[in-house]
C-alpha cells in the first residue's frame, strides 16, 4: 500500500494489490483554480483568540507508523496557524490505541516552537483501536486544568474511524460537554464514524489529513464562522462545494449456486443439491457532503505579468513577475524601454540559403524582440532593419518609423529570400548608403553614432576585409551576432572580440538582447578604450569570503578587463589577492595580453585566513604601483579593492597615504559590507560601489567600468605619484617633470652613482674636521713605517754567533 501526496490539488491513495485500482478517497467538485486558492488561503489563516485545542492521535496497529506519521504533521501544520501562548492558545497531545495516554498536557509547553518540538519527538505505540475508551478519558481528564468556561475547547481527532467499539454513546457525552470536535480521516477511513465522532454540522467538521492545506483551510474556516477565532484574511470568503468521500468496504457478494452434498451416514444417506456460494471483497463506498473552504483573491487573476511573464501569488495581495530575458523592466515585465545612449541602429539579417529560413526567423524574431526594448516615444535612437543574400534589401529604413506597433508588423511581414551570402557587399552598400535617406519622415541625426549590427550564421562568400575598413573609415561602428562556430569569422569582420556576440543555441539568442544593448552604447565611451591606465585589482581571498564566493569574484575581474586594451601603451593591469598575507599574482609589466591576464586570473590561488586590507593597499604602493614594477609616469592610476567588507578598519590611512600620492582607491562591497568603513577607504561616495551579494556581481560590470573610464580621463600630476625613485625629488617643468637624485642617477634615480664626487654641500666646520682627520691618518702611517725600519736596521746589527 502506498499513498502519494499531491500539493493543492486532490490526493488519491494508490493500493498496489492485484484486484484494487487507484481512486480519490476525498474530491472536492472545484476547478483546480479553485482547489489551487483554497491550498492557498490555508496557508495564509492565524488564529491568535483564547481557546484550547487537544489532538486525539490514533496510534493503533491499523493506522500503522506510516499513517501515524502523516497525523503528526496534520498537527504540525494546524500548528502554524496558532498563535501559541499561555493567554491565547493552548495545545496539548494524546495518544491512544489499547489504552490513551498523555503526551503532554494543555499547560506543558507554552511556544509554538515547543510544540512542534514536542511533536516531532511523539513515537508510534502500536495496539488495539479503544476510540471510545479515549473519548471517556478525554471527558474526565483531556481539559483538565482548563480557563473559565468562556475559553472554547477544540478536539481535533485523527483516526481511520476503525474503533473496536461503538463510539456513538462517548461521543454524544463528550460533545454535550461543550467540546468542539473535528473528526479528520487518516489512511483508508471509515466516514460513517468520523460523522458520528464530529460536531455538528458534520459537513464542517470532517476533514482529511491527506490534504494538508485543504484540512487547516476546512477547521479554520469553521473555527470563524463559529465565532470562535477570526481566522480567515481579510477579502476572503466562505464557499460551499460538494464533496465525494470514499472509504474501502468490505462486503459479502454472492457468486451463484453450485453443486454440493448434504446429509450424513445415517438414515437415508447423504445426497447432492444446490448451494448458494459467495465471497468477501473490498470495494469503495462513496459519500456525498458539502465542503466549507475559504478562498482569497489572487493577484495574479487580472494577469498582471506582460510580455510572457509568469506571476507567482506571494499572498492574496502581492504578487511577483518573472520575466522573460530583457523584459524586467518593471513589477510587470513591462519592457526596460530605451538605450542609455543616443544611436542610429541600422540591423542586417542574413537572409542567405545557408542559413536555413528557420535561421532567419530567430534572427527575425531577435531583431523584433530587441527593437521593443529600445524604441521610446522620446528616445533618441533611430532604428532600420535590412536583409541580404546575393544583395541588399532595405526592408525598414534607418529613422523612417519610431511606433513600436508599426515597426513589428513590418518586421512581421519580412519574408526570407534565399540566395548566395554576399557578406562583404551588403556592409559595403550599407556603409554608404543605409545611413542615407531620402524621406521626410526619417530623422537621422549626423552627431548619433552609427551602429550596424550584423546577424549571421553562414560564412560571407566574397571578401568582408575592405568592408569592414571601409565601415570603420566612414565611422561606422560593426558589431555581429552569431553562433560560437563562427566566432573567428565574426572576429575578423569586426576587427574586435569585444564587438561580436556568440551564442550556444539559437534558443539562447534572445538572452543575449542586454549584451547588444551594452554594447552598442559602448560607442560613446570608446575614448575610455584609448585612454592610458595603470590598474591594479586587489582581491579579498580571506575565510571569510570562502572559496565559492572568490572564484565568483574572479570571473567578475576577468570579465571587467575585456572591456579594455590592454597593452603596454595603453591599460596595464595587476592583479593582487590577500588574505592572511598579501601576494602579486602578475604586476602591470607582466603581459601585454589580455587572454594570458584571463589565464593568471583563474590560476590564482584561495588563501584563507584573516585580511587586513591596510596591509594589502601599503603592498599595492610599495610594491605594485611604483616605476620599478612597471608603473609608468604620466598616467592615471588606480587600485579597485573587492571585499566583503569584514577587515576594513585597518585600512583608513594607508588609503589616504594612495589617495595623497595620487593613486585613485575604488571600494566594491559585497553583500552585507560596513558602508561606512568602505567610504573611507574610497574618500568619495562615486568611488565606492555596493554589490548586494556575490551572484550579484555581473549586473555591476558597467558600473566599475564606467567609472574607471571616469578617472582614465581626468588630468593627471605628473609628480604624484612621485616617479622619482630613492627619494629623488620630482619637479614639475614645461608640462614634464625631472628627478633631482641624491646619491643615484638616471631619469627616475635608478642607477647608484658608484664613485661619488666629495660633496662641497657640507659646512665649513665639517670640512676643517675631515681636513684634521686626513692628516692624522697620513702621520699615522708614516710613523708605522718608520717605525718597522729602525727595527730592520737593529737586526742587521746584531753579530753572528
């Protein structure tokens, strides 16, 4: 036997036997919407009145462990609502089966959170099914201790109604006691007793447990429309449905006569006849009954969610949207109108044999979904779309049409042509000519930027080099869509990993809408691109930000870099981590590479430990960020600290010791990060950034980048950071600077001087001193030597013996 359990909507019970088939031992006569909102308002009932509720848990061998369990959460749900404490509610458990016997009493536990402990702790006893011999212990002892005789008590009994006895008379006693009795059905129930045991109306008070949501929804109903406790949520109501109750029989079936011998030895002998014949089987005995439910509104019934969105009811009130890829610009999926820039867009779609017409309709279908998000009846951005394959066909030109209803059903009614993929002549017609128009209506502006965008999945039959130099001569901005397979074709169109766009499967293509969004305002900020930068990225990999979470923060760095040239002349990058200690994993000299930059970054190693990220911006100015490191004078520099925030304190005046020297200090904070603490190192709020938690991080990419364009900008110092090594003095001269060295030499004092000339910078008195000193040392000498020759001439004297 087997019962499977299905959430918001009518459980069956199975029974895997040779001769049973599966049928629904409770339905309610309601559409799954209805069956739907009556699981939610379950969920949503509290009743916080005086009252004190026992449950009666049948622990018999014909409930079995199993079923046991399932009663104990029925309990355990009823709980949820309740708002358990000693002058509200209170709740006490028995158990029964050969005898009953408290589990705790009314006046035991006085939190829900103990309760539900509690009741997770009760074991299954096993015995005989003595329901009336419960109820009798029940009217002499269950309310024992109980408030005054205002405070409602509540019987909730949970049993399959299989007594071995007759509980009519115990029930009747117990119910004219004034006790409030729900009967709720567990496992294969007998619905007859579970009538006889409830209150009345029966209708409202018999339940079952199978249906988890359905059962707390039925007792709280009833509990409100009988004054007990105001538990149904405001805007709710009380609706009656039938219900069909089956329980499993057994029953005598006749099968006929058969041929049988009667009699005995004696008198007359035995002799044959006739006999009845028959056989005992299970089947199921419907009742029909009225369900009292109660019902909330949903939100989500006027469908609020636009554009193919899926609302998901938080309660009767809210609701949340989610939204298809670029359409969560709002609560209500409603498009995330505009670029955050000015453009005229002009979109190319492959309209080549190769590419297959189901190609051109999800390049089609791209095109059109894209182009909802961006036209705004007051933005700034003109769009066209063109299609070709041996030629060119300009299917909406560029600014001719601005009314989103107007530019779908034009794009709807493109049809796929076929033909050769005549790439490298459609950009060449469509850099000199798709900008141009000659109707009134258009309104292409002169100062936009022109973007044309390429989609494509087949390889161009004549030559796209001259186009695309061509397009960049005219100053026409290439991006190019395409699947993965093509990504080096579309490289060398572009001229730029950075403008081309890939994807897996064409089902993800519409995912990639923010990125050409990203991109194609990108245009405006390619000054950022040229601009000289010394970057250094300083990486928490303490315990506390743990191994997950750092490995996010490096696929967050590598995918900032790949917006920047890097190369010696223009953006050098360095990388440091620190954690119990600070570490250079490459400085800014050590690759003029992006990918070998993307390689060093993975490869860097988790530390652990406790940061201190004060040590680690004093090891970014010693040791990172100076000449001899590859730091070059004249350029704009800057450090970007990733932390969480926990090890900041320290870090207040080694940041302001960067700050002074003119190295720029980016905070970005993650998760729960000390604000305050973060600003100070910064210096400045637009220096800092909070990142609400580490899968947050790739929404923030634009935002550091944008930021740090910012700073590649501005005019620099060309003494601070002094240049100058071993405390050389920098001097600023006609737009340069020069080093004045002390003991060294070279441009930036690099070089120590290894014969130093006698310094004329020292006082008289000085002078006159070494002058004495150098005397003594010469008459020092001289004496020494003379010394050792009268002791050679007193030798030579001596006679020989």
């Amino acid at each position: 036997m087997m019962t499977l359990v299905l959430p918001f909507q009518i459980a069956c019970t199975f029974l895997l036997t040779q001769v049973l088939s599966s049928f629904c031992l409770q339905k309610l006569d309601a559409d799954h919407e209805t069956v739907v909102k009556i699981s939610s308002a379950g969920q949503l009932m509290q009743c916080s009145a005086a009252i004190d509720l026992l449950f009666l848990l049948d622990g018999s061998y014909s409930i079995g462990k199993g079923s046991f369990e399932r009663s104990k959460h029925v309990a355990f749900k009823l709980c949820d609502a309740l708002d358990i404490n000693p002058d509200r509610v209170r709740v006490g458990v028995i158990q029964y089966s050969s005898f009953p016997k408290f589990e705790f009493y009314l006046n035991s536990y006085l939190t829900r959170e103990e309760v539900k402990e509690q009741l997770k702790r009760i074991i299954f006893r096993g015995g005989s099914t003595q329901t009336p011999l419960a109820l009798k212990y029940i009217l002499h002892k269950g309310f024992t201790g109980s408030r005054n005789s205002s405070v409602p008590r509540i019987l909730v009994i949970l049993t399959d109604g299989r007594s071995q006895g007759n509980v009519e008379q115990a029930a009747t006693q117990l119910k004219e006691s004034g006790i409030i009795v729900f009967a709720v059905g567990v496992k294969f129930p007998r619905w007859d007793e579970l009538y006889t045991l409830a209150s009345k109306p029966t209708e409202s008070h018999v339940l079952f447990a199978e249906h988890f949501d359905d059962a707390v929804n039925g007792l709280y109903s009833t509990l409100t429309s009988s004054d007990v406790c105001s538990a149904i949520p405001p805007a709710c109501k009380l609706e009656s449905h039938f219900c069909h109750r089956k329980s499993l029989e057994t029953v005598k079936e006749f099968k006929g006569n058969f041929m049988c011998w009667k009699g005995s030895k004696g008198y007359g002998g035995p002799f044959s006849t006739m006999c009845p014949y028959y056989s005992w089987k299970r089947v199921y005995k419907t009742h029909l009954a009225r369900c009292y439910r109660t019902t909330c509104p949903d939100p989500c019934d006027s469908q609020p969610c636009q554009f193919g969105g899926t609302c998901i009811a938080e309660d009767f009130e809210k609701y949340h949207c989610v939204c298809p890829t670029t359409f969560g610009g709002d609560a209500t999926c409603a498009p995330q109108q505009g670029l955050d820039c000015n453009a005229d867009l002009l979109l190319l779609i492959d309209g080549s044999s190769k590419v297959t017409e189901e190609g051109f309709l999800q390049h089609k279908s791209f095109v059109k979904r894209f182009l909802q998000t961006v036209l705004t009846v007051d933005g700034q951005v003109n769009v066209g779309v063109a299609q070709f394959s041996d030629g060119v066909q300009m299917e909406l030109p560029v600014g001719q049409h601005s009314d989103v209803s107007d530019v779908v059903k034009m794009i709807d009614s493109i049809r796929f042509k076929g033909g050769s993929t005549k790439t490298g002549k459609a950009l060449h017609y469509l850099t000199q000519f798709g900008f141009k128009t000659s109707s009134a209506l258009a309104k292409v502006q002169k100062d936009h930027p022109r973007v044309l965008v390429l989609l494509t999945d087949s390889k161009a039959e004549d030559s796209v080099v001259e186009s695309a130099k061509n397009a960049s001569d005219r100053k026409v901005f290439l991006l190019a869509i395409g699947s993965q397979s093509r990504q080096s074709e579309l490289v060398g169109i572009t001229g730029d990993p950075q403008r081309t766009i890939t994807y897996s499967n064409p089902r993800s293509l519409l995912n990639k809408i923010p990125e050409l969004n990203k991109k194609i305002c990108s245009v405006d900020n390619q000054g950022c691109l040229s601009q000289p930068l010394d970057l250094v990225f300083a990486l928490d990999a303490s315990a506390g930000v743990g191994k997950d979470n750092f490995d996010k923060v490096k696929d967050y760095v590598k995918s900032v870099i790949t917006q920047f040239e890097i190369n010696r002349d223009i953006t050098q990058v360095g990388l440091v981590i620190y954690g119990s200690r600070s570490r250079t994993i490459f400085g800014l000299d050590a690759s003029d590479s992006g990918t070998n930059l993307q390689k060093a970054i993975s490869l860097a190693p988790y530390l652990g430990g406790t940061a201190s990220t004060g040590s680690v911006l004093l090891h970014i100015y010693d040791d990172v960020l100076s000449i001899r490191q590859g730091a070059r004078p004249g350029v704009n520099k800057v450090a970007v600290v990733l932390t969480d925030g926990a090890s900041t304190d320290d870090a207040a005046v080694p940041a302001q010791t960067l700050r002074s020297n003119g190295i720029t200090v980016f905070t970005v904070g993650i998760g729960d990060a000390q604000k305050e603490s973060l600003g100070k190192i910064a210096g400045s709020a637009s220096h800092m950034i909070m990142v609400p938690s580490y899968e947050d991080l790739k929404y923030f990419e634009d935002t550091i980048v944008h930021r740090l364009c910012e700073v590649a900008k501005v005019p620099i110092n060309l003494c601070k950071p002094n240049p100058c090594m071993h405390d050389g003095e920098c001097i600023l001269h006609n737009a340069s600077y020069r080093c004045e060295c002390k003991g060294w030499e070279g441009v930036h004092c690099e070089h120590k001087i290894s014969n130093p000339e006698p310094r004329g910078d020292l006082p008289r008195i000085h002078r006159k001193r070494r002058r004495r000193q150098r005397k003594q040392r010469r008459l020092n000498r001289r004496g020494k030597r003379r010394s050792r020759k009268r002791r050679g001439h007193r030798k030579n004297k001596e006679p020989l013996l």
